[in-house]
C-alpha cells in the first residue's frame, strides 16, 4: 500500500494555495481494517464506506 505517496499528495494539496483548505476524506479497505491509520495520511477524516459520507461531511462541513 501507497501510504508515503498518499501522504506526499496530501501535503501537496495542503501546500497549494487554490485548493488547500479542500477536505480531504480518505477511504478503502486498508483503513477500514486500521481505523486510526488515516490520522496518519493528513487527511481531514475517514469514510468506512460510501453510505457513511454524508454523516462525515455534516461532521466537517455542517448541513449540506
């Protein structure tokens, strides 16, 4: 698994002016097994699977 170049890409939004206070929500078998490992990535949080989008992005952004 690519958790050093997801990291870099992260790090690459986070440093590019236009887009860097874009949420970042990771996902995908390797961090429903490590629920924590996405803390790890810089990302802004974690989605089990699609059905628990919504709730994260209420949770970061407020109502939609």
């Amino acid at each position: 698994f690519n958790l050093v170049e997801l990291k870099e890409l992260i790090d690459l939004v986070r440093e590019t002016p236009l887009v860097s206070s874009t949420s970042i929500i990771v996902g995908g078998r390797v961090f429903r097994d490590n629920p924590e490992l996405w803390k790890t990535s810089g990302a802004d949080g974690f989605a089990a699977d699609i059905s628990n989008l919504p709730d994260l992005v209420r949770e970061l952004h407020g109502a939609f």
